[in-house]
C-alpha cells in the first residue's frame, strides 16, 4: 500500500485507541453510529450516554475537547438545515418567544443535531487516532471491495498531488502580477483549471503505464497484514456494546 501517510485530521499519540488495528476501529465506529441512528429520537437521555462514552473515548485517545470542537465544524450545513425545520414542517404548532414552532419540526431538528453530532464525533475520533493508509489496510481486513479500496487510495494520494499542482500554478500567476478581482478574470482562472485537468489526466496515464511495466494486474499487493486479538478485539467493542445496551433501553422503556 506504499509508506505512510498522516492527514490533517491525524493526531500522532500512542493511546490505546491509537494501538488498536484499524479494522477494529472501522468495524466499531460503523456499529456505534448505526445504534445511534437506530435510537428513538424522544430517548433524551440516551443520546447524552452516548456522548459520555464518546467522551471517555476521546479522553483514553487524548484528544482535547477542543480540538474535537474545532473537527466538528464540518456539521454546519446540517445545523442549518435542522434550524430551518422548525419554520416549515407542517403539523402542530407551539410559540416560544414570540415565535410559531412546529413540534414534529422541533422532533426532527432534535434527531438532525443529536445523531449527525454523535455520527460526526465518532467520525473525527475515527480519524484522529487512525493513519489514512492503515484505514486503506483496514478496509481491505474487513473485506470492501478492491476496486473500492484502490479508488480511496489513489484519490488520497492524488489529492495531495493535485493540491500541490495548483498551489505552484498559483504562485506562478501571482509572479506575474495576475490577482482576481472580478469577473475579467475569470477566464483566466477557468484556462487554469483546464490546464489542471489535462495536467492530472496525463500524469494518470503516465502512473499507469508505470504501475502495468512493473506487473500491476488490477490488484495492489498487500505489505503489512493487519490482524487483530481477541482482547482488543474486546477493547473496540467497549464502545458499541454499551451503545446498543442503552438503544435497547431506549426503546424499552
């Protein structure tokens, strides 16, 4: 799968959640979000559980709260949009502040921010203590398709390349005195991306003829076999099992 490859998300540490495989912490994460969404949405008391044991896991993979606050940033557009629920989902209606609300529009914000929250930080906690190219490696332990798997990692790699290709054509538009101030350059902006594209799209062939003269035959060689133990097998489970234990209450009670 090549050398490593820390992204921007990566927080270097060596926790316990650090330690473990990472198709433990795949497998984990994927069970831990799939009880929460699984979770009756008047179950108050369920979802601030839930936010506890993401809690204790943050704080055994010291990661600050925030920098977690900070990750979860990314949610904005879903806040928006359950803020927006309120005003225009029919049924009945209830006044705070001088203000109409509708109840099932309240419910549904209620579910929107409390799920995509806990979906969100279970995702950056994910990504803070795991390295890209080991998430790769555990998506191949836990049997994704290789097709799939191959696509997620030349687009990770490719994505860095690309990056760097438009911040050089940047630095040279800015060497000859180029700034975008308004519509006029526009065209220049869009001959830009043009040469970007037919840049990218070369060197891909280019990668690919290079990757075929040396035996690709649509598979890329596994180096490192990731396993895993029964006991830590069991630390992953430390956060999912309590999680379906409090859904299943949830929906008890």
């Amino acid at each position: 799968m090549g050398s490593g490859h820390a992204h921007r998300l990566y927080r270097h540490g060596h926790s316990p959640v650090h330690a473990l495989p990472p198709h433990c912490k795949l497998a984990a994460v994927f069970v831990f979000v799939l009880v929460v969404v699984s979770t009756p949405r008047d179950a108050v008391w369920a979802f601030a559980l839930y936010a506890v044991l993401l809690g204790a896991v943050a704080a055994v993979a010291r990661i600050p709260a925030g920098y977690l606050l900070k990750r979860l940033v990314v949610e904005i557009p879903f806040v928006a949009f359950a803020l927006l629920m309120p005003f225009f989902v029919p049924g009945e209606q209830t006044g705070f502040l001088g203000l109409h609300l509708s109840v099932p529009g309240l419910w549904g914000a209620w579910n929107v921010l409390a799920k995509g929250t806990l979906g969100v930080a279970a995702s950056v906690i994910l990504a803070s203590t795991t390295e890209l190219r080991a998430l790769l490696l555990g998506l191949q332990r836990l049997r994704l398709p290789p097709l799939l798997v191959q696509i997620a990692s030349f687009m990770i790699r490719y994505g860095d390349v690309i990056t760097d290709e438009m911040r050089r054509m940047s630095i040279a538009r800015r060497s000859r005195g180029f700034e975008a101030r308004g519509v006029r350059q526009w065209g220049v902006l869009a001959k830009s991306a043009g040469a970007l594209f037919i840049r990218s799209y070369e060197r891909g062939e280019r990668v690919h003829l290079a990757m075929v003269s040396r035996g690709y035959t649509g598979t890329m060689p596994v180096i490192d076999e990731v396993t895993a133990t029964r006991v830590q097998w069991a630390y992953a489970a430390a956060l999912p099992l309590p999680a379906l234990v409090v859904c299943a209450l949830g929906w008890a009670l």
